[in-house]
C-alpha cells in the first residue's frame, strides 16, 4: 500500500527535518505546539514527537499532511 510506505519512509525522518520543508506541517498545523515550546512547556524533542505523531495519524487517515481540526 502507497500510503505505507511513505509513512515508512517518514519514520526514518530525523525529528530535526520534520520541523524543515518539505515535511513542515501547515503553521495553523503548529501552533499550539509552538505556543507550548515557546513558553519552554515543551521540550524541542517534545516537539519532534508530535510533529511525529501528527504525520502518524494523518498517514493512518490517509491524508497527504496532517491538518488542524
């Protein structure tokens, strides 16, 4: 299935790239995630995992990207 192996190949994204094009998710996307990195509530590595865990569920919804709700 297409949509598992780009999530595959997602997986092996250091967390670093994520926060990069072209695996940046949409601002709307980040911004309560930043809001929390900004006031030091969330660790940068905080971070990484859920730009993760956003691109693991929008591959398991089958989206291209994640998206706000």
């Amino acid at each position: 299935m297409v949509g598992e192996r780009v999530a595959a190949e997602r997986g092996g994204v250091p967390g670093s790239a994520l926060r990069h094009r072209p695996w940046r998710l949409p601002r709307a996307a980040l911004r309560q995630a930043e809001a929390y990195l900004d006031r030091g509530q969330l660790s940068v590595r905080g971070f990484d995992r859920v730009l993760r865990m956003a691109w693991t569920v929008a591959d398991l919804q089958g989206h291209a990207s994640a998206r706000r709700r």
